[in-house]
C-alpha cells in the first residue's frame, strides 16, 4: 500500500511542490506538524497492536482530525478510527475519532473485485480483503455496485466512511494509484490546486480498462 504515499508524492513534486515524507511505526508516532497522514492495512493482529501503540496518542489524533488535516486510511485501517475494537471476542478502545465500532476476526476472511459509486458519481476500483465488519458508519463514502456483500456491515453496500478531511476505504489496490480521480481530491485537499491527471497517463488508461472490466462483470 506504499504505492498510496509514492503515487502522491510523485505528483506534488510534478506540480512544483517540496515533499517529505516520514514513516512512523512506533510510539513516536505524532499527528502533528504534518500536512497529511497515510495509515495502510495489516493484519488484524497488527491493527490491534498498532491500536496499541497509537492509545497515548489519541487525544492528538482527534485534534488533528477535527483541525480539518487530512486522513487516508485504506483496508482495514479504518477500524483505528472508531470508537471500539473488538479482536475474537477481545474489546478494547479505538483512537475513538468517530462513533462507529469494529468487530476484527482472523477466522473469517470478505474478499472481492468491488466496484463503488459515490453521490458525486465518481466510480472507485480496487480490492476489498478484509476480517472486519463495522457498524454505525453513517457517514459512508460509496454503495458498492460489485461486491454488494462486502459493504462495511457485510449486509449492505455502503462502503467506507468519510467526514470533513478524513477518508476511510476497505478497498487496497493501492487506491490512489487505482482511482486518478481520488488522487486529484487529495492534491486539492494539499495544495488547493485542481489537478486533472493527463487521460493518455497510465494512471489513467488503467483506470478506464479496470473500471470497464468491472462494468462488464457487473452488466453479464
């Protein structure tokens, strides 16, 4: 999921802008003096640890959030930002940004090609591989038109969720490198700059290919 921070990095320094980029991993992990911050997926053993780790941060975390900085958190990252976790049975607190809670379970895998609209109709592509199931996302960023059952309750094609300058996704592919337009949004949120990616890019003709593909699979 790096090919999130590259994708974006290579296309702020297109456009003229200085980019750092730095990769916390451990408790010295701070939501402050930065710009933007990425979280990629893991395993529901390494959300749970790194759930964890990030507690004594959590106070700054919602700072941040509610300061308007943007969030990306793709997979099952999503499940930091909630108000609980719960791991087999296991319940702890989450970074408790939002209200929504998560149920993470290494038994029982929800994988698929997933195909999304969201109300501006934008159509997003990616991969969904996930052992969670969240409730109380009222604030869904997409409805899943392939791949319905893989909606974040598992019951419903509302996927993901987003409010103010967070965005939260199940789908990994890496999502910014699969969806130009998403990037775009991004460069917006970062520079205030309109960013439209060049149609004969890869980034672009990849996205048109795929997006068919699951328009095809979905129409058969």
């Amino acid at each position: 999921e790096y090919g999130n921070v590259a994708v974006l990095a290579k296309t702020l320094e297109k456009l003229g802008n200085k980019v750092e980029v730095s990769s916390y991993e451990d408790g010295e992990l701070f939501f402050q003096g930065v710009d933007m911050v990425y979280v990629g997926s893991g395993t529901e053993d390494a959300v749970w640890e790194a759930n964890r780790i990030l507690q004594p941060h959590k106070e700054t975390a919602q700072k941040a959030i509610s300061a308007g900085i943007p969030f990306l958190a793709t997979g099952n990252a999503m499940a930091l930002f909630g108000s609980e976790l719960t791991l087999d049975g296991e319940k702890t607190d989450a970074l408790d940004a939002f209200s929504y809670k998560t149920e993470m379970t290494a038994k029982k895998r929800y994988l698929a090609d997933a195909l999304g609209k969201d109300p501006e109709g934008n159509l997003y592509v990616g991969f969904i591989n996930t052992g969670c199931v969240y409730t109380g996302t009222d604030k869904p960023v997409m409805e899943l038109l392939l791949g319905k059952k893989l909606g974040n309750d598992k019951a419903s094609p509302a996927e993901g969720y987003r409010d103010g300058s967070f965005f939260g996704t199940q789908m990994i592919g890496p999502v910014l490198t699969k969806n130009p337009h998403l990037l775009s949004a991004f460069v917006k949120k970062l520079t205030g700059e309109d960013y439209t990616p060049d149609p004969d890019s890869n980034l672009q003709r990849a996205y048109e290919i795929a997006k068919q593909e699951l328009l095809n699979r979905l129409n058969a």
